[in-house]
C-alpha cells in the first residue's frame, strides 16, 4: 500500500517549511497558507492552522543499506531519541526493520525507517523515498481496521492488539492506535486532536472513509 500523501495543520508554517527544507533537506514548495514537502513519491502537505493538543506521527522510508550512513548525517543534525540506551530502534516482532525517532515542528514525532525489503534501492543523500507511516487515534481500534480492511482491501499488519494495529505493508503502514494510548517512544504525549487527511493507494476501490472527528483516508 502506498500513502500518496497526509495533509495536516500547523500553528507555524514558515518555521515548519525552514525544518524540512534547511534541516532535513527535502524540496518544499512553498504558498501563503501552506507549503508541500516532497518526500519520495509522497506528499507531506502543511496548512496553516491553530493550537491543538497531541502530535502527529510520521515515519519516512529509507533504504536498509543506507540506514548507518543517514544516521550519521541525521545526528549531526538533531537529537535522535534513545530506547534502551541506543538511538537505533528495532521494529515490533515480524518488521524486520531499524528506526530513527526525533522531534520535529511543534512537537511531531518523526522516524526514518528502514525495512529489510528496501534494500535494492539507490542511495539518493538523505531524502527519504516515501511517507512509510501516518498514525492517528481512533474511538476503536478494531472497528477502524475492520472498516479499512473490508472497504479498501488494506490487510492488517502485526501486531495486531485492542489499542495498537497497523493496517497496510512494508510500502505503507497506517498506525492505527486508541485514543487513550500515548506515542512510542515519547511515552507521555497522545495522538494529535487536529484535521489529518490521508490519500492511499488502496487494493479494492476508490473512496472516502472517516475515521474519526479528525482523520479522514481517501483511496484513490
């Protein structure tokens, strides 16, 4: 599953473009009431908007091959959050893939990510080649996967529980969480409250699907 793109809202839209552009080096497009980060084949678009409480989660693709060069370059820009007394993150049981988790505009949790599947792709510096993973909060977990599932044809991913399920592939995952449950590897801030829509390449058929208050998918 491919995400083509997540649009969402942030308070300061000239300091988030100076971040993704001066920073972590990616094109940005830039408009009076929002910018366009390229990111591979995806879109991270950014419109202006007001305060809201949580953060958004972001994971960007890298190649595996790649993984030990981008996290020099990476630490040389920013602080690279540690688990477990090291900044390189292994996946859940079955991801066969090493993450790198920081802090970027107005609190967002981003992650590059590399899945053992990558690892045929070209080195390009340190541009990612895609959005890998959105996540977002639901009322219920199940319910949401059950919908994107049977509607869109998005397979469940492991693992699955009552308050954490991604739905997708290695090519695309929607993290799919319980409103209640607080952002690995922060453990103490939740999901962003705030408008977030996601445009997937679904395997069944094209549509619209509300998830909660604020997400919204769009197969296309």
């Amino acid at each position: 599953m491919k995400i083509f793109s997540a649009r969402i809202t942030v308070q300061d839209l000239s300091a988030a473009v100076s971040f993704y552009r001066d920073l972590l080096q990616l094109p940005v497009e830039e408009h009076i009431s929002h910018a366009i980060v390229t990111v591979g084949y995806s879109r991270l678009v950014m419109e202006q908007g007001t305060a809201f409480s949580g953060v958004h989660h972001l994971a960007f693709g890298i190649a595996p091959t790649k993984f030990e060069r981008i996290r020099d370059w990476l630490g040389k820009c920013i602080r690279l959050i540690s688990v477990g007394g090291s900044d390189v993150v292994t996946g859940p049981q079955g991801w066969h893939s090493r993450s790198l988790y920081f802090i970027g505009p107005e609190g967002i949790i981003l992650e590059y990510i590399a899945h053992d599947e990558y690892s045929g792709l070209p080195f390009v510096g340190p541009q990612p080649f895609s959005i890998a993973e959105v996540g977002f909060a639901v009322e219920n977990v199940k319910t949401s996967v059950d919908l994107l599932t049977t509607e869109f044809g998005v397979p469940p991913f492991p693992p699955q529980t009552d308050t954490f399920s991604p739905v997708g592939d290695t090519d695309g995952l929607l993290i799919v969480v319980d409103k209640n449950r607080l952002w690995f590897p922060t453990l103490n801030i939740h999901a962003a409250r705030a408008p977030l829509l996601i445009e997937i390449e679904a395997p069944m058929r094209a549509g619209t699907m509300q998830l909660s208050e604020w997400t919204t998918v769009v197969s296309l």
